[in-house]
C-alpha cells in the first residue's frame, strides 16, 4: 500500500502486459479496466501521491489505449475520494469512467463480455468465486515467463470464444 514507487511499477507492469495482449490487427486495440474496489476502505487506500502518479501515467502515457474504466463496488469513502481527484481528470478519460453500484453483472454485460471477467468480480461473496477465476490470476506463476505465456494463450481462448458467441 505504502510503497509509492512499487505500486506504480506494478502499475506499468500489469499496463504493459495487457497492451501485449491486445489485437490490434485484428482490431482490439483498446482496453477496459475494472476496478474492484469490494472491501476498500481508507485504511487499505492508497496516499494521495500515488492516485494522482497513477492517474498521470494512465492519462499521459496510455491516452489511446482505455475503452472503459469500470469501477465495481465502489464504497462512499471511495466517492468521496474520487470526487477530490476528478478535477485532475481529463474529460476525454472522465467519459469513460462507469461506477456499477447495483446489479453489477447485468450493468457490466452492456459494457464487456462476461465471459471475460472472473465471477468473483460479478459477485464479491468470496463464497461465490469458482475455479475459472484461478484462470484469471494464478500467483504461483503470474510473475513468471510461464505465467504471461499462460496469461496470452487465456486471453486468445477468451477472444475465440467471445467471436463464436
């Protein structure tokens, strides 16, 4: 939470990683980013640095790159927070930011393919969460060769299957 520098590596990182993903030849060149904020409170938020380094780099450095910014879960502390921030919001990206607060699976389902979220996401009762989220995120090899090999042959699967359906 508090390593400023570490947090905005990992952001990179993960930016990078789904930039390698996209298609753009076959013409999937943008992205949509969830965010999940089920359990956030203000004591698991980042500092006010690190929002603003993260707001900066996704603005100036991936302008063209972001579909739809999906923001599911979302508590009142993180309204209140987002409401400080979003001066600092280019317009064209503030346009593309959704807050799903209710019935997030069907609001979701007019924005991204469901198939292509895990369902821990859809419903956050950790009860709920199967065992195709582990197709999502695996830690025992996400950070390894194996794991972006692994992550790209998922994210063609799930690409066949979004064309077939």
């Amino acid at each position: 939470k508090n390593d400023h520098d570490g947090n905005l590596r990992h952001l990179v990182y993960q930016l990078e990683r789904a930039v390698t993903c996209l298609d753009e030849d076959g013409g999937v060149g943008k992205m949509t980013v969830i965010l999940d904020l089920f359990n956030y409170s203000s004591s698991n938020a980042p500092p006010m640095k690190t929002s603003r380094a993260t707001l900066d780099i996704l603005q100036n450095h991936y302008p063209e790159r972001l579909s739809k910014f999906v923001i599911v879960h979302a508590p009142w502390i993180f309204y209140a927070f987002f409401k400080i921030i979003s001066p600092f919001i280019d317009k064209v990206t503030a346009s593309k930011i959704l807050f799903i607060k209710d019935d997030a699976e069907n609001t979701m389902a007019t924005s991204v393919s469901l198939a292509r979220i895990p369902s821990s996401i859809l419903s956050p009762d950790l009860s709920t969460a199967d065992a195709n989220d582990a197709l999502f995120f695996n830690p025992d090899i996400y950070f390894t060769q194996e794991g972006e090999e692994e992550q790209q042959t998922l994210m063609q699967q799930v690409r066949r299957e979004t064309l077939h359906v």
